[in-house]
C-alpha cells in the first residue's frame, strides 16, 4: 500500500504580504520562497478576517469562522471547543505522526502527539535574535526522524522572524538601509516613543536613541530576508531527504503586520489591510500546478479543506467546515468567490466590520486606545492605503454595511447555535470586567512592556493535550 503523503506547514507569524517580493514588494525579502513557489500554486488576495494568532491560527487548523470556533481574542480563555476538530487530530486519527514546533501552550495548537520549542522573541540587551536559526537546529533532527519513519507525518514550523522584536542579525540588519538611524534632525519616532500602552516595549529592542522609523521598517524586511535564507536550508534538507515528491509544503501567515501604519505602530491590531492581508502558497510537484498564481479573494478558513483535499484525506466522520477547498481554482474549475467578509479584533481593540471589494467598514464595539472614531468607513478601491475615514461623507454606504454584516451575524448566529463571540468575551484585554467607557480609559489599562510579556500572552503554561510531549 503507498504511503500517504506527508504535510509541511510553514505558518510564519506576523508576515504581511505586501512585503514580500514575491507579491511585488521592491525589496529582494523572499527570494527562496519566491523561487521554491514558482514550482506551484500561491494565492495573491487571502484574508485573515480575525486577527491576531489565537483566532487566525484557530481558523487555520480548524477549517472554520469565529462563529464556529467561538474564538475572537488572542488572550483568549480556556481551551477549544470539543465541537473542534483541528488539522492535527483529524492526521493524527489517520495515522499521521505529527509535530508542532514553536507554538506549544496556545489553544489553537491543540492535538499534536509532540511539541518542540526554541527561542523566538529577544530583546535589545540580548542581541541580535537568531530566531530562524533556533528554529532550524530543533527542526532538522526531527525532520530527519520523522523521514525514517514508514508512517506519514505532518510537521508544523511557526517562524517568528517578522514578529516584533525585530532583530535581524548582520548582515541583514542593514541589508535595505544605509541612513542614520540616530539622527537627532529625524523625528519620524516622536508618536511611537509617545504612545505610552507600547513605548516602553519598543523601546526594549529599538537601538538606544534611534529616531528613524524607516530603519525599524528595515529591520523588519530584514527578519524576513533573515528567515527566508534559513527557510532555504530547510528545503535543502526536504531535497536530500528526497521528500519533495511524497509531500505538499505550504506557506502561509497568521496574519500581517502593521509597521508605521495607523498609529498601530509595529505590532498587529487594527482591521486594517497591513493587518489582514496574507500569503498563501501550495507546493507539491505533480500534484499542484506548477508557476500559478490566483488572484480570488479567499481566506483564512479554506486553509485546511484545501490541504485535506489535496491529500485525498476524508475526515471520519465527515466535517462540514466553513472553509471551502481552494484546490478547483488550481485545476481550471468553477469555484464560487466569497467577495464579502466580517471582520473582527479583540486583542488591544475590540472590533468588527464589513469588507467587500470596495468598501472596508470598522465599527468599535467599545473606545479603543488610539482614539479613533467609533465608525470608519474607507473606499479601497479609491483609497486602497485607507487614509481617508469617508463615514460622514458616505452615511448610506455606512448604513448599507452595517445592514449586510448584521444580517451575516444574526444568519451565522441561527445556524451556529451560538452568540457571535464579539459580544459576549467581555474579558478580551485580560483586564477584568468590560466594555471600556472611555478611549482614556482604555489607554491608561492596556499596557505591554516588554518581550517576556508579549511572550506570555500567547502562550501558558502548556496543559496536557490528548497525551502530548513538550520537549
């Protein structure tokens, strides 16, 4: 009997993919990955419609919407629903051995046999992070086991390189800048070193006295020039292990990254499309069109109906996911677009919205700490970088938004059997109590300090999952 085919996934957190070359960004940031996907299919327009990790993973694995998985927060409490199955139970029930590394103790994780961890974050006083390189020595011992296994395995890799700290080390840490990152006439750092819930975390891995955003821009390009060389030598071990023609690779993000966009300054909140905007990409030779790229809006939740359909893989019993396979796009057949999406935050702000292809709502469900207005209202067709809030001048789009997403609730909600979880995780910020009364109020309460706490509120304590090892 053949073997099954083997699955490696690469979730690389905080990717927006409007920095990667390999969707146009002028900087040369992925050139291995651009190189390796031309041997398949990537997608150009996909949409994490809830941000950040805890919900975007969870709809990653599970093949499901925030209805679904009633998860909307990134602190979010307790573990999955037993209503979820995630992609690692549904291989695992199919004899797969599965591995998760760099992502143990977060609920969305649930369901691999082993967890591996390595250093991810960093800080200015530790240096420079390797953090793809720590990535790869846990990673290529186990790749190896698992290759001389006889059962198939499916192998997670969560890189954290375009996650803040940013820390590239040299020679990437000036590869796109030659400026002066100390230069006392440049005030382009003023309102980040101002704005007081973050101040004191970015001022733990920014260079002491360093006054230029364009360099902390740079250092992100340059974690992802960083992680991409050491993704290189990953497939270059998929190579020798000759993996490539029994295994599908894919490549795809959490969600994006927010650098000097919207006030929500190097970090990952507002619903915004630095934030949402993903890649995606399918590599697997023979079985995945070769130099393809589709430019259909899909999302986040088609993730794993498409690599269960690609694998031949029928869950037992039979899963009817939110998601819907990608796979008749690649091969030339009909596939209805879903070109309308609510869209929801509750990490440093809690709220929700409506994006269609022209029109992007953001309604604020309570005052948020960058004091914003509690409806945006943005043209993307017009104002594609979404500088103009047109909600007074367009109140009839606003109302005809507004009209569509409540609908999709009130319709999700009847189907779901459960209230949309916007509503009811009161508790999203950690803080205790809710909503917020006041932007003041909310500005004065959310506080990050350092990396060790942005650490912390991904990941506890790892709890025993279906017989899991943490190693």
């Amino acid at each position: 009997m053949k073997k099954k085919p083997n699955l490696i996934f690469f979730g690389i957190d905080s990717l927006r993919a409007d920095h990667m070359s390999l969707f146009g960004y002028p900087r040369l940031t992925t050139p291995h990955i651009d190189d390796y996907v031309t041997g398949g299919t990537s997608f150009s327009s996909v949409t994490s419609p809830s941000i950040p990790t805890t919900p975007g993973y969870t709809s990653m694995f599970t093949g499901m919407d925030c209805f679904s998985t009633d998860v909307v927060a990134l602190r979010h409490e307790g573990g999955l629903g037993t209503h979820l199955k995630t992609l690692a139970e549904i291989l695992g029930e199919q004899g797969y051995s599965t591995t998760c590394v760099g992502f143990s103790g977060n609920p969305a994780s649930r369901g691999f046999q082993k967890y591996l961890d390595f250093e991810g974050w960093g800080s200015w006083e530790q240096g420079r992070s390797p953090k793809a390189e720590n990535l790869n020595k846990v990673t290529i011992p186990e790749l190896n086991r698992l290759a001389g296994e006889d059962q198939p395995f499916f192998l997670f890799l969560r890189h954290m390189d375009p996650h803040a700290p940013y820390l590239p080390p040299q020679p990437f840490e000036r590869i796109f800048y030659g400026g002066n990152e100390l230069d006392p006439d440049n005030h382009s750092l003023d309102p980040v070193y101002a704005f007081k819930p973050f101040c004191d975390f970015h001022a733990s891995w920014f260079p002491p006295g360093c006054t230029d955003k364009d360099y902390v821009i740079a250092q992100y390009d340059g974690e992802i020039a960083y992680m991409d060389a050491c993704i290189a030598n990953l497939l270059a071990n998929i190579k020798s292990l000759g993996l490539e023609e029994d295994t599908l690779i894919v490549f795809d993000s959490d969600h994006g990254e927010t650098l000097y966009d919207h006030n929500c300054h190097f970090d990952h909140h507002g619903l915004y499309e630095p934030t949402l905007h993903i890649p995606l990409a399918f590599v697997w030779p023979d079985h995945v069109p070769e130099g393809l790229m589709i430019d259909e809006m899909c999302y986040m939740k088609d993730i794993t109906p498409t690599i269960l359909d690609l694998m031949g893989i029928n869950p037992k019993p039979r899963i009817k996911f939110d998601g819907r396979s990608l796979a008749p796009w690649m091969f030339g057949a009909a596939r209805d677009v879903e070109p309308e999406a609510y869209i929801t935050e509750a990490t440093w702000m809690r709220k929700h919205g409506w994006r269609t292809p022209q029109w992007k709502l953001i309604h604020a469900l309570e005052p948020d700490f960058h004091f914003k207005p509690e409806v945006e209202l943005y043209d993307l067709v017009a104002d594609p970088e979404e500088n103009h809030n047109v909600a007074e001048e367009q109140p009839e789009v606003v109302k005809m938004l507004e009209e569509r997403m409540q609908a999709h609730i009130a319709r999700r909600t009847k189907q779901t059997g459960r209230e949309n979880p916007m509503f009811t995780n009161l508790n999203w910020h950690g803080h205790g109590g809710g909503p917020f009364k006041t932007s003041q109020q909310a500005y004065d309460t959310m506080y990050i300090g350092s990396p060790k706490q942005a650490k912390s509120l991904q990941a506890k304590e790892l709890r025993t999952q279906r017989g899991a090892k943490k190693l």
